[in-house]
C-alpha cells in the first residue's frame, strides 16, 4: 500500500499545481512541474520540478507526491 497524504477539508489550504507530461516517442517521456502550497493566503511551500526527460518513473504529480511526503515529519 501507498503513503498518501490528506488534507483536511476545513484546513484553509491550496494547492495550486502545474505539471505538464508530453510523450515523445521511443519510450522517453518529459516532465516538469512548478506547485505552491499556500495556508490562509500565504505560500508555505514551493516546489519546481524542472523539464527533464526519462523513460521510466514518476509522472509529475507522482513527482511532487514523493518529495512532499519526504519534507513531512
């Protein structure tokens, strides 16, 4: 089974996500990503997933899944 993380429906917080996946062919693949996490209107956490290309792993939102579980206690 997965880590998944939760977000409380009355926790105030937005998630603002912006991942792009293009297919380019021969198994390669490009991703990139930019997510802020805001509380009450202020950004308290900023991740940039730059375009890189690759063949097999995450998908963007994966990505960002694994390194926003790695920063939580």
């Amino acid at each position: 089974m997965k880590d998944k993380v939760t977000i409380a429906s009355d926790a105030e917080v937005t998630v603002d996500f912006n991942g792009k996946l293009k297919r380019l062919g021969r198994g390669r693949k490009r991703r990139s990503a930019t997510v802020t996490i805001s509380k009450h209107g202020h950004a308290f956490f900023q991740y940039e997933l730059p375009p890189e290309e690759y063949r097999v792993g995450d998908n963007p939102a994966e990505a960002f899944a694994r390194v926003l579980k790695d920063a939580l206690p």
